[in-house]
C-alpha cells in the first residue's frame, strides 16, 4: 500500500509517504507558514519515494481537531489532490496521531492526549496503544481542563494542553509523565491510515469533513486546487 499524508492541524507541518510500512516525512514547527510549506514539502516527499500520483491509494489527512485554520488547509489540500487524481480519502483524528506517536517513542501504553484549545479548554482523547495503532477510550472532546475523564489507571500524558494546563490536567488523573512539546506527525497518520480495521473509515473527497468539536466553528472549507507530480 502506498499512502501520502499531510497534517496541519497544529503549530507543526508535516507531509509523508507511507509505503508498505515504509515512511518518508518532511515536519517543521512553523506556526502560520503552513499555507506556505504544505504543497512543497509533500512534493519533496513524492519525489524522494519516486512515486506519481497514480500510484497511490489513497491520501491520509489529519482532520482534526486542531486549529481552525490549520484543520481547513489539511482538508481542503487532501480534497483537492484526491478530486485530481481520484483517489480517496482517509480521515484521521490528530489526536490519535499524537497518541500513537509518543506511544511509539515512549513505550507507553495508555496515552492522554490534549492540545490546547485555548480559552482555558483542551483538545482532549485518552487511547489504549498497540503496535502501530491506537484505539480511542471513551470519546474525543473539547472541554475545560478541569473537567477532563480518563478510566482508571496509570497514564503518559502528551500535547501542548499538558504544557498549558499542567497542574489542571494532573489533578484529573494518575500521570506517570507526560511531553508538552509534543505534536501530530503525517507519518503517523499514515500508520493509522494504513491500518486495515480503518479502512472502511476512507471516504470520498467529497465526503472528507474537518472535526473541530468546538460548536462554534467556522464554516466547511471550500476545496483548494492542488497538485503534485
């Protein structure tokens, strides 16, 4: 299987091919430059593997939750160079990206994930790690940081809501650690995409929608015109 990935949901920019267990990335942190950066790093990474558009499957998109604008541009590049080249989409949540990379680096297995949402609340997902998956325990939500759940049990905390909200979140439950200087990466929404229990999770372009879990959110984004060799 040949995935290109692409996330941009927040302060990093990451692009990747994933092939056959295979994973070529390009990641910068680089708050407000991911208009500029998205379309030539994933350009670099389809010219490092070789590959062309046609030989792909599908293309994997952290769809958030995230920043508004960051969720938009990762959807609306994805729906574009999928419209282009027929290809179908598959949505991931960056939250689960998170997780599954700090549970690949750390070794843990049970991982809470929040991103700062601002206005005091977090992006906030606890996941059960195995492998090169994760699954979601309970649900995804946004929430203030005195009122995030977990099921019980011993924790590693990640994400940037952990560098915010340290004390806030701690007390809600057991921590044994956690990496606020922790961001999604495209490699790892190609893991997660790749994996076949997600499959039927792969949508048309059309039907691929940013999750901002916010209410208030801004309205869906217009496709881009993209393309890559």
């Amino acid at each position: 299987m040949k995935l290109l990935a692409l996330d941009t949901a927040t302060e990093a920019c990451s692009a990747a091919v994933w092939i056959d267990g295979a994973v070529l990335e390009r990641y910068e942190l680089a708050p407000r430059r991911h208009a500029a950066l998205i379309l030539p790093m994933l350009q670099a990474v389809l010219a490092e593997a070789g590959l062309s558009m046609k030989q792909l499957d599908a293309i994997a998109v952290g769809r958030g939750p995230g920043a508004f604008t960051g969720v938009r541009i990762a959807i609306g590049i994805a729906q574009g160079i999928a419209f282009a080249a027929d290809l179908p989409v598959a949505p991931i949540s960056t939250l689960a990206a998170l997780a599954l990379g700090t549970a690949r680096e750390f070794g843990h297995s049970h991982i809470a994930a929040a991103l700062d949402a601002r206005m005091g609340e977090v992006y906030w997902g606890t996941y059960a790690a195995t492998g090169d998956t994760v699954e979601l325990l309970g649900e995804e939500r946004c929430c203030p940081a005195t009122l995030v759940t977990a099921p019980p049990g011993d924790w590693f905390g990640t994400g940037s809501g952990w560098l915010t909200y340290p004390e806030a979140l701690a007390q809600r439950l057991m921590a044994q650690g956690w990496q606020g200087d922790r961001y999604p990466h495209a490699g790892d929404v190609a893991w997660l995409a790749s994996d076949p229990a997600r499959r039927s999770n792969w949508v048309s372009a059309d039907q691929a929608l940013p999750v901002y879990l916010r209410n208030q959110v801004a309205k869906r984004p217009a496709v881009h015109s993209a393309s890559c060799p």
